[in-house]
C-alpha cells in the first residue's frame, strides 16, 4: 500500500505539474487490515490518521472477532457497547459509550 500511495502521488505530481502536490482528501475509508493504516500514516502522516474511518461491514466483522476472544460474561456487554459507538450521533455520546469499555474491562 505504501508504495500505492507513492506512486499515486507522483501521477498526481506529473499530471498536475506541481512537485509538491499530495493527494489530501477530506478524509477516509479503510478497512481494519493493519496494513492500509500503517502505509496511510506513512505516506501522508498522523493528520490522516484523524481522518479515517472504518466502514460498517469491516467494523462488525472486528467487534465478530474480537468478542469471540472473550468470556461469555463480558461478550454481550462488548458487543452492545461496540454497535453503540457505530450508532452513536454526536461526540458526546462516543465518548459516553467508550468510558463503557474502560468500565467492562475493570469488572
């Protein structure tokens, strides 16, 4: 991906004709595979990071993953907490249901 990335950027150089120009959207979609993180904050830096998001059908299959690891007590609370954060409409409501994890993983 990293070199994907690189290589996009210098057509976008040529064709444009400005050896500075970087492709800079408003923001993006990746899925959960590490590596279109790590080559997107490689190629275009921390800032991109802010500006990612996943799409619905990779993050549910993540949640799938990842509450399958835990014990049946802490599952469903997990998975409820998860498709809130996906639900959730404004900032203070993200940040209501993330104190949730902190709480469940305290129990």
């Amino acid at each position: 991906m990293v070199q994907f990335w690189s290589l996009f950027n210098e057509v976008l150089q040529d064709v444009s004709g400005d050896k500075t120009y970087v492709f800079n959207p408003a923001g993006w979609v990746l899925d959960e595979a590490g590596a279109e993180w790590n080559a997107n904050r490689i190629v275009f830096g921390e800032d991109a990071i802010a500006k990612v998001v996943s799409c619905e059908f990779h993050y549910k299959q993540s949640v799938g993953r990842k509450s399958g690891k835990l014990d049946d007590k802490h599952k469903a609370e997990f998975k409820a907490l998860a498709w809130a954060l996906m639900e959730a409409n404004t900032v203070s409501v993200f940040l209501e249901k993330t104190s949730g994890f902190e709480s469940l993983y305290e129990k």
